[in-house]
C-alpha cells in the first residue's frame, strides 16, 4: 500500500501515529512489509463488562483558560480594528461595522464579531455577523497565504451548495456573496461573513454543564440529537427528512445532482448554538459549521480515477487529533486487502454518523474529550437485538438515561460504517425516544440552564430583540398521527427540582403534542402549519 500511496518513511511514520491512537506499539520497516502481504483477519474482542457509573462528579477539571500573550493580545486588538469591505458593497455603511470580541482561531483562521453600530434600519437583515480570516503565522510566506485563501474559498461554495439546495436552519449560512470564481472555477478569498450564533457552541455548553453539576435532560439528549440529524440529512441528501401526516416515516424531496458531503471535522466546537425560541423552545437550534477539510464522495471518486488512492490516504489525517472515525484509524490500512474489508478508506455519509455519535457521547458524559478507542467492544442490546458487530464508547452504557438513548448512540460508533444506522431511520428512532420521555413525564429544563455562563459584550449600539430571550409562542394541542410503538423502560433517571414556570409550561405542552411533534427539529402550529413555512 505504501508504494502506491505516500513514500516510504512517511507512510510508516503515519502508521506508528496511528498505531499509539489504537494503544499499539510501534512497528518497524520490516514488520511493516510483512504486515502488507498478508490478509487482515477480524479478532474477536474480548469480553469486555460496562464499567459501573462514574458519577459526573468524577470527571476530570476543566482545564483554565490559556492567557494570550502581549503579542496575541495586539494581534486580535489589530484584528477587530479593521474595516471589512465583504460584509457590505456600500462604502458609506462599512464604517458602522466595528469589531466587538474575538471568538477564537486555529487551523489558518480567527473569527471575530462585527456588530452594525450605524443609524436604525428596519431593511437590515442583520446587524451581527462572525467574520472569519484567513490567519498566516509567518507573514513572509505568501505561498502559505494563498493556499489558505484558496481554502477559504472552497469552503465558502460549499456553504453556498448547501444554502442553496436546502435552506436549512441546522448549517451556518453566509451573510455576505462570494466573489467570482475564474474560469476553471477556482479562486481565492481573505474572508468568510459568516451569520452569528449568540450561544457559544456545544463544547461551551459541556463547560457550562460540567461546571455547575447539572448534567442534561433526556429531552434535552434527543431535541440536540435531532438538530445534528437534521443538518447531517443535508450533507447527505441536500436536504432535511421530515413526517408527513400520519406517517411513521422520515422522508425528503431528493435533490437532483447532489453530491454527498462528509464534514471531516464534526466535534463540539463545530456545531454553533443559536437562541431561537419560536422555532426550538426546548433547547438552542443547533448549526453545523466549519467547513474547511469537507469533501464530496464525488471527490474521492474522480481523484481515485487520476491518483489512485493518494487523497483517500491523505484525508486519513484530515480530523481533528482524537475525533478520528474508523475509516481513518483502523489498523486494516496496514494488510493487503484493506480496500476489500470496507472499512479503511470507505469515506461517505456513514463517517458523519460516527461524527454525530462522538458528540452525543459527550454531550451524555460532559467529558471535554471523546473516548479513547483502545477497548472495542461487541454491544449487549437489552432488547434482544444482536450487535453487528465491534462498537466503541463503553462508558456509554453506564449512564442513567433510557436504553433507547443511549443504543441509538452506540449504534452510531459502530466500526464498520454499513453497520451504523442510516439517517431517515435514525430521525425515526429520535422522534419515537423523544415522545416516550415525554409520556414518563421526563422533564423539560429551563432555557436559563443553556445559556452561555459569562454576559455577552456590550455591543456599541442596543441591538434588537434576541429570540433567546423571548417566551416561546403558546402550543396548542394536536391531533396525535399514528404512533409508532414508543420504547419501554425509565426515560430519565436524572431528577432535579425545576423551579422555573416557564418550563413547567412547556412541558405540559409537550406532553400534549406527543407523537409526531418533531418535524425537521421544529414544532406544528394548531393549523398544521410547521415553523418557518
């Protein structure tokens, strides 16, 4: 495999990389070789028992806040400072945008908040915005510059393929055009003017969670759980899955030419949060983000037909340290028949399942990091269902929250991405857990509990009315569609006094919508008309 890849010294370093994330020891050249002229032969995992629960008291500290240096501290005051001509093409306006607060960087880029602080004007769709810039180190390298630039680019069509096709609330939307590309449909770009999400991310709300002992509802679990859902059906189908009346069955329009995208980088901190309570009453709408190492399956398809499998194993690395998904870390890459046992490689739709499975983990343990994945298991469903095959997250299993919750999530870190549930199915499984929780009486936490710990800046002018802070609009009771056979078992085991009035009316709103209530994670009106229609 090395041969046809990556040359020899870097192929082994890869693997030995590798082989630590697996807990491995390292092998040489020669091991190497022999390890590639011989077929991978599947071990049976050992027994392994579900460790008894941690108690979310246990977890490891939070780690402080790393202090920027005097240098980075100029840096980001520099950065705020500027005016940026992407956000508005009418010269006398881009004065009234002004840089308020630097929200991070990393990975070539840095983002901040520009806020309009210019006289009133009820045409304005916005008046915040996340401007993200590319970010070089070394100021005298300007190959690295325009490589960068040209990522940027590429990442802001594929926000305006997915804006296009959808129009999904679940990923982050442009606020400003692109410029032009050439003639061969490439080009080059400084920034994003990205929309702003007022709630952190869910990386924060871990923190937050973490930090004051409250870890999340069951309801909570699965209204998160059906944002991602949503926003992966994009990536997938180019579109959200939904029920139509009385229907048991998530289905969507297909979008003619569309082409698959896997993220490569689905974590916490990508996935924004937005307060929108007049769509998502119960918990923040959620946003998938980031977009700079996605591809297309139509990618890898047309490369494989120029470069062999070069950008297959070149993506292997394309995830944040950790994050990596089986197709990526297995040790199959190693034999010679890795490409025939499907999983090395085998990037498609499946990979953001995995993605989506990670971040359920954490948001369920409030664990800052994902697991370690050097203790595969074979899952024991109490429902009588035979696993398929290996999983990983056994810690999982301990938690107290409904089976259905947490099979669901370990279904997703399956191994072997044809064994992870696909995407209208797992829509379905959500809506069915959600309405049993809501008929055990599962609470509904108050909105207060998502919201970001330390005040938002002082913007330079009042902004207009936030909708994560305004009462949700009143339900009305629906009639019921025909049901699906809503699992049994203890919906939640995590009980707290609820004190705030406001929640105790949304849940008993919510124990009246029940089944079908979820639809592209957004409520029904008494009308039958769905949010956003």
């Amino acid at each position: 495999m090395a041969d046809n890849l990556r040359d020899e010294k870097q192929f082994l370093l890869d693997v030995n990389k590798f082989r630590e994330h697996r807990g491995q020891v390292p092998l040489n050249r020669a091991v190497l070789n022999y390890f590639g002229t011989r077929n991978y032969q599947y071990p049976n995992p050992p027994a392994v028992a579900v460790p008894s629960f941690p108690g979310w008291q246990n977890l490891a500290v939070l780690e402080a806040s790393t202090v920027p240096s005097k240098e980075e501290k100029d840096l980001r005051e520099h950065f705020l400072e500027q005016i940026i001509p992407e956000i508005t093409a009418d010269p006398a306006q881009r004065a009234h945008w002004k840089g308020t607060k630097y929200l991070g960087g990393g990975g070539g880029g840095r983002v901040g908040l520009w806020e309009y602080t210019g006289p009133e004007d009820t045409a304005r769709n916005f008046r915040r915005v996340a401007v993200k810039e590319v970010r070089v180190d070394d100021p005298d390298d300007p190959e690295m510059d325009s490589i960068l630039q040209e990522a940027h680019f590429e990442e802001g069509k594929r926000l305006e393929r997915l804006q296009q096709a959808a129009q999904s609330s679940h990923i982050i939307t442009l606020q400003a055009p692109l410029p032009k590309a050439d003639v061969k449909g490439q080009g080059k770009v400084r920034r994003l003017v990205l929309e702003y999400c007022d709630m952190g991310d869910l990386q924060k709300l871990i923190g937050i969670r973490h930090a004051s002992g409250k870890p999340l509802k069951e309801t909570s679990l699965w209204q998160l759980f059906n944002c991602l859902v949503d926003g992966l059906s994009v990536l997938e189908f180019g579109a959200e899955h939904s029920f139509m009346p009385n229907s048991n069955t998530a289905e969507t329009k297909p979008v003619s030419d569309w082409e698959k995208f896997i993220h490569f980088d689905l974590k916490p901190p990508n996935i924004v949060l937005k307060g929108e309570r007049f769509t998502h009453s119960i918990t923040p709408l959620c946003k998938i983000a980031d977009f700079g190492l996605s591809k297309t399956v139509k990618d890898f398809d047309e490369s494989k037909k120029s470069r062999g499998d070069v950008l297959r194993y070149e993506w292997r690395t394309k995830t944040t340290p950790g994050y990596f998904a089986p197709e990526q870390f297995t040790e199959q890459w190693e034999y010679a028949n890795w490409e025939q046992l499907g999983i090395a490689g085998n990037y498609g739709p499946a990979m953001n399942v995995w993605g989506m499975g990670m971040i359920m983990y954490q948001l369920v343990t409030l664990k800052r990091l994902p697991f370690h994945i050097t203790q595969p298991y074979k899952p024991v469903f109490k429902n009588g269902e035979i696993a398929k095959g290996i999983a990983f997250g056994i810690e999982l299993r301990s938690y107290p929250y409904s089976q259905h919750l947490l099979d669901l999530i370990t279904e997703c870190l399956y191994e072997h991405p044809h064994h992870r549930p696909t995407i209208p199915r797992i829509k379905e499984r959500i809506r069915d857990g959600f309405n049993a929780a809501v008929l055990a009486d599962a609470e509904i936490e108050p909105w207060a509990d998502f919201l970001p710990a330390p005040p938002p800046p002082q913007s330079l002018s009042p902004p207009p009315p936030s909708f994560s802070s305004l009462s949700p609009p009143p339900f009305s009771p629906l009639a019921p569609s025909t049901p699906s056979p809503a699992p049994a078992g203890n919906a939640n085991n995590i009980n707290a006094n609820n004190n705030n009035a406001n929640a105790g009316a949304v849940q008993n709103a919510a124990a009246a919508l029940v089944v079908g209530t979820i639809i592209n994670c957004q409520h029904l009106y008494a009308n039958g008309k769905q949010c956003g229609q």
